[in-house]
C-alpha cells in the first residue's frame, strides 16, 4: 500500500487551483472585453448621433427624385450616384456633429450632460480619432467621384461645419447667430440640397442640368424650415450658453419669443405651401399640397399653444416634433410638381 506524500499533495492541489483560477481569469476576460466592445460601439453610436442620419438619408433620396420625370430615368447609373450621395452626406454629418461635441465640452456639461465626451464616457482623444476617420473617408470618398456637384457639395459641407464650430480667429460663427441663420438658410436649405439635386440630374442621361421651378420653391421653404430648426435647438440650452458666454438669439430675446417667432415661420412655410397648392394646373397636387399643409399648419399651432416654455424636457419634445415635421415635409417633396 502507498501512503501520498502531504507535501505532493499540497503541491497538486496549489497547481490544481492554478489552473482553475487560470481558467475562471480568462472566461471572466472574455465575457469583460466582449461587454466592453459591445459597450464602446454603443458610446460610437451616441456620440455620433447616427439617429439623426434618418434626416439626411430621406432629404437625399427625396431631393435627387425629385429630379427624375419618367420611370425611365431611374437607371442603375442613377441609383449608384444617390448611393454617392447618402454615403457622402452621412460622413459629412458625421464629421459635423463630432466636430461640434469636441468643440462645446464645456457647455454640454450643463446642457447635455448625458453626451459622451461630457459625461466622460469616451475621451477626448478617442473623439479625436473618431470624428478624423469620418473626415478622412468623406474625402476619400469626394476624392473618388466624378461629379464636380458633389465633389462641392461634400467639401463646403465639411468647411462651413468647421468655421460653425472650432476655436479659431474669424471662427467659430455658431457664436453669431444672425450668421447662423444666414448660413442655415442658404447653406443648409438651399446651396447644399440644390448641389444633390443637379448631382442626381447628371445621372440621368439627356436630362439638362437645369432647376425647375418646384426645385427653387422646395429649396426654398426648406431653407426656412432649416433655419428654425437652427434657431429653436438653443432655446432648452439657455442657461448652459449664458454660463458660458454663448449668446444666441434664444438667449439674447428670450425663449419665448424666440419659440414664437419660429412657429410664425413655419405657418408661412405651410400658408406658402397651400397658395401654391391652389394655383397648381395638376389637379391630383392641388388637393395633396392644400390638405397636407393646412393640417400640418393646425397640428403646430395646436401643439405650440400646449408648451409650456420653463420646461426644458418640453421645449425639447418640440424640437424633436420640428423634426418630425422636416422629415414629413421631404416625404412630400418628390410630388410637389406644380
């Protein structure tokens, strides 16, 4: 008969214990990175705010149809410049709203502060990193396409959002709001739009490079409803611009008047809607434009009447319904043909 030696078994049991250790480390390992890539891809995605890429995705696609007059004109050439164009436009966007949050860490903290960068959940230099791949595949992608309209387009969208934000002398024009609107109004809801729309042109063959006027009327009530919604995102961010020495229209006459004067804007946009709906010789565009807008006209004034301004939970709600009404308003633009 063997009698175990105390000592071998001491060291057989340490070695066993090792090995589970060992093992119980690395399933644990695996089971933290695997949580912590799922968890930065979240943090990605909240701080790119790719939510807000449903927008430009549906202005895109809506604004390059409504360049096309026949079924004929939807060719794969076509659907390959609108695929240019989406994915131009979304890394432009991209590259924007990162530039923005790196540019405003400190008004965030009292504004947003659930955002990224203010909350610390990612660092400043993987938001560096972030937003520069975005303006590295924008140009690449600029770079790659022939047509010198959204070769434009892809260039001032990245320039005029960087003066809109960096800390640099003649700069930083997001701290002049008369700017601001100006800008929004013919950058945002005109130049850039208009740029999409002769792009999508060049790719349907024989179509002249040419703006129709249902193209000058989109543009035009669509720069308007960019410049509200320019105007109404700081009205929930008073205090934090105040604080910071931020003064937008909101915080230099107050946000009361502020939000009226927004609502007015967008009663015009929908009262010029409904006049030009009337004077259309389609008849099916005549009723489409009319009962459209007239109900879009009464949901916004019913609504803005209910909201009540010291809340900043509720003014932003608004912001958020202003956006539903961008959207709905490029649902309508491919038939707005008068």
């Amino acid at each position: 008969m063997t009698v175990d030696h105390p000592l071998r078994n001491r060291k057989s049991n340490v070695l066993a214990n090792t090995r589970d250790a060992q093992a119980d480390s690395i399933a644990v390992g695996t089971q933290i990175n695997g949580k912590s890539v799922g968890a930065m891809l979240n943090v990605i995605y909240k701080y790119s705010r790719v939510y807000v890429l449903k927008g430009t995705v549906l202005s895109i696609i809506s604004i390059s149809l409504l360049a096309v007059q026949r079924l004929s004109d939807i060719t794969p050439s076509f659907f390959l410049g609108v695929l240019q164009a989406v994915i131009g436009g979304c890394l432009a966007n991209l590259y924007v709203v990162g530039l923005n949050q790196l540019s405003d860490i400190e008004i965030d903290k009292v504004n947003k502060p659930y955002l990224p960068l203010a909350s610390g959940e990612l660092s400043v230099k993987a938001g560096i990193r972030i937003t520069s791949l975005y303006a590295i595949l924008g140009f690449c992608l600029g770079w790659s396409i022939r047509s010198w309209h959204l070769k434009l387009c892809i260039f001032l969208w990245y320039a005029v959002g960087t003066a809109y934000s960096v800390h640099l002398p003649l700069l930083r024009w997001k701290e002049y709001p008369m700017l601001v609107a100006l800008c929004s109004w013919l950058f945002q809801g005109v130049t850039l739009p208009m740029l999409f729309h002769l792009h999508a042109l060049t790719n349907i063959p024989g179509m002249p490079l040419s703006l129709s006027k249902h193209a000058i009327f989109v543009f035009g009530i669509m720069g308007i409803h960019c410049t509200v919604l320019v105007i109404f995102k700081d009205i929930p961010d008073v205090e934090g611009d105040k604080r910071n020495g931020f003064y937008s229209f909101a915080t230099k006459f107050g946000p009361q008047r502020v939000f009226w004067i927004c609502i007015w804007l967008l009663e015009l946009i929908y009262g010029i809607a409904i006049f030009i709906g009337l004077s259309s010789t389609h008849l099916w565009i005549r009723p489409t434009m009319v009962i459209a807008h007239s109900i879009l006209g009464f949901v916004v004034w019913r609504k803005a009447n209910l909201v009540d301004l010291k809340s900043i939970e509720a003014t932003e709600s608004f912001y958020l319904f202003i956006w539903k009404l961008y959207y709905l308003e490029y649902l309508l633009v491919p038939i707005l043909r008068f």
